[in-house]
C-alpha cells in the first residue's frame, strides 16, 4: 500500500511519529502535551487511511477523530501534516 497516495502528508507524519518514539524509547526523552496530542492524532489518522483503503475494518468515532485533529491543530507550530481551520474542526475523516 503507498500511503502517500492516500494521505499525502504521512510521510513527514510517521517520520516525526517514529522519531519521537526513538527518542522517547532510547533516549528517555520526555514529551510535552503537545508533541503528544501530534502523536494522537498520527496514529488515528493512520487508522482512518487504513480503513478507509479497506485495510481494515477497525471502527472509529468521528467525535474523538475530530478531538484529536483540533487538540493538534492548536498546539504551537504545528507542522503541516496537522490539519487546520475548517478542516481541524470538521465532522468528518477526511481530514
């Protein structure tokens, strides 16, 4: 599966994602609310790409979906894969 394809910021996400982790796991480096609220939000979009290209067939609540973008989405600098505006704050996965 490439998932660029389907979402076309994960790359630079899940490179983030798996740095910070690197860094937590062998580093022992401590996160911030905001690098976690990030971190929840990659990890829940992975799913949704994951099933919404019939990977699976997990299921996921819209309401903590669109939690997670906008708790993201205020965080300072927040990198471009985060979505913002009417897209952090819509009703919907597609963002």
């Amino acid at each position: 599966i490439d998932i660029d394809s389907l979402w076309p910021g994960s790359k630079n996400a899940l490179d983030w994602l798996n740095g910070t982790r690197n860094r937590i796991a062998h580093a022992a480096e401590t996160v911030d609310y905001a690098t976690a609220a990030k971190g929840i939000y990659v990890c829940l979009k992975l799913l949704v790409v994951l099933r919404e290209s019939g990977i699976t067939t997990i299921e996921l609540n819209v309401e903590l979906f669109r939690h997670a973008k906008l708790t993201a989405a205020w965080t300072a600098n927040a990198p471009d894969w985060v979505p913002s505006g009417e897209l952090a704050e819509s009703m919907d996965f597609r963002s």
